[in-house]
C-alpha cells in the first residue's frame, strides 16, 4: 500500500531515557500492560523478573525488550543499578503473536527475528548497551538532526540487544558450558589488546579444537568472530567520539593491519571507517 504523498514516514519515538537507582530491598510493579515500548539495561539487580506469567531468574547484569501491552511487574530484588528507555517502535518491536510468548519480535522492512524478552548479559554487552542509552539521554536539541541522531542510537540500541548472546536460557535453569563462558570471560577482558588467540586458549588449559568447538555451540559463532565484533564496535565508538584517524582507531582495538580493518569494518557496517569520520564531522558543523 502507498505512503499518502507528503505524509511523514513512521519513525520511533523516544519517550524517555533515564537512569533506574534504588537500595531498596525489594520493589515490584503492579503488572499492568507497558504503555510504551521499553529497552532497558540492569547492570545490578535481581535475581528476578516477572513478565507476564513468567518470572525470570537470572544473574546481573541483564536486558529487557518488551513491547507495548506486554504485563510488566517490574520485579527486582536488592540494589538495582541500570538505564531504560521508553519509546514508540511504530512496528519496530511487537509481542510474539502464534508463537512462545517469552519472544518480542523486530522488524525492519520485510526482515523480522525473534528475541527473548530478557537476555542475562556478559558484563561488555550489557555496559555497551546501557553507554548507548546514555548516549541518547545526554544528545540536547529539538531539530531535525539530534532527532534522527538519537533514533539512529535506539536503533543501535536494539540492534545491540538482538546481536548480544544470552548467558544461558533465561528462565529455564540451562547454563552454558563452563568452558565456553570462560572463553568468553578472557575474550572480554582482553579483546583490545594485541594477543594471539592461542595465548587466550592456553589460559584455560584446553585445546583450541575443544574451545571453538563449545563457543559456536553456546554462542553460534567461533571466538575470533567474536573478539572481531567487540572491536569493531569499540572501534566505531572511538571513531564517532574522540578525535582518532582510522590507523589509529585500528591500533587502539587491537587491529595490527589498518587496511584490514578498514575491509572488515566496511563488511560489518557498510560504511568504510574514513567515511563514517567524514559523516560525523559534516554533522557537528
């Protein structure tokens, strides 16, 4: 069906952005239906959190993403520590409909996925998430740019979420597989510097068939794909935020080959990383 000619096309829109504090012991919502849209980061809090019919356990830190209508009781336990934001996806996220109600479905275009409703983060994931929820709550201004610059971050925000794994099945008592997660550990605390994969396996005293092998099983990718996308995020970060040139981006993340990672950055987000400067710099004049 056609756009009526001049209407406005159906973009979200952010309600609010604030941070969630409490040292209350315990706090609890009524349950009722959300008004809006909600993404929502808890980098302390829990161990659980009641959605509709179903509560979570989990291990902080944590996310949720719900869609408007969806039972939130807003249950946590101990001192809670996170971000939120309230917004209209108009279509962009929805309750599952025909399908496990612990999903909210995303989609862009004819593109749709299923994702859990709570994902219990690794601590990277989950800090990444709530710096750019913050983003957003601290972008000033009412014009057109600012506007579509913190669309473009809750956009990103979502994309974050959907793309970060769950430690676990939320909910279900599965853990993953103590390896696995330990790889991931290592990964994360050292995925900026230059250290050879091989090292990080011989800090787990297993082979590196036998820790690839539990990754792609637990997180459907190998680890070097993984360190990969930590880098390339952070990577994309420095470039939009601080005054760093591509080289010098590439070296801070990790990358030895600036032409290299000027291939891979492309392939990851469509855009090479001298043309996202550029972009960035027109924008700020």
């Amino acid at each position: 069906m056609a756009r009526r000619k001049g209407a406005a096309p159906q973009v979200p829109e952010i309600l609010v952005v604030r941070e969630d504090r409490s040292r209350t012991a315990r706090r609890t919502g009524a349950g009722r239906p959300c008004g809006s849209d909600v993404l929502s980061v808890y980098l302390e809090g829990g161990p659980r959190y009641r959605l509709g019919r179903r509560t979570y356990r989990f291990a902080a830190p944590a996310a949720i993403l719900i869609a408007a209508g969806t039972a939130d009781d807003d249950l946590q336990e101990g001192c809670v520590r996170g971000i939120f934001a309230l917004f209209r996806g108009r279509g962009l996220v929805s309750r599952s409909r025909g399908g496990p109600r612990d999903k909210t479905a995303v989609s862009l275009g004819a593109d749709r996925m299923m994702v859990p409703q709570l994902k219990a983060l690794a601590p990277a994931d989950a800090e990444r998430l709530a710096g750019v929820l913050a983003e957003i709550a601290e972008l000033r201004g009412a014009g057109l740019g600012a506007r579509l610059d913190r669309v473009g971050l809750l956009l990103r925000a979502i994309g974050l979420y959907c793309e970060a794994p769950g430690r676990g099945r939320e909910g279900g008592g599965v853990s993953v597989h103590r390896g696995a997660d330990r790889m991931r550990q290592v990964i994360d605390r050292f995925a900026f510097e230059n250290i050879p994969m091989a090292r990080l396996y011989e800090r787990l005293e297993l082979s590196a068939a036998h820790v690839e092998t539990l990754f792609a099983a637990a997180f459907g990718m190998a680890p070097v794909a993984y360190r990969r996308r930590l880098r390339l995020r952070r990577a994309r970060e420095l470039l939009i935020s601080s005054q760093l040139n591509v080289s010098e981006a590439a070296y801070a993340v990790g990358f030895t080959d600036p032409l290299y990672f000027s291939r891979v950055f492309r392939r990851r987000f469509g855009v090479t990383p001298s043309s996202l400067i550029r972009g960035f710099e027109s924008r700020r004049r």
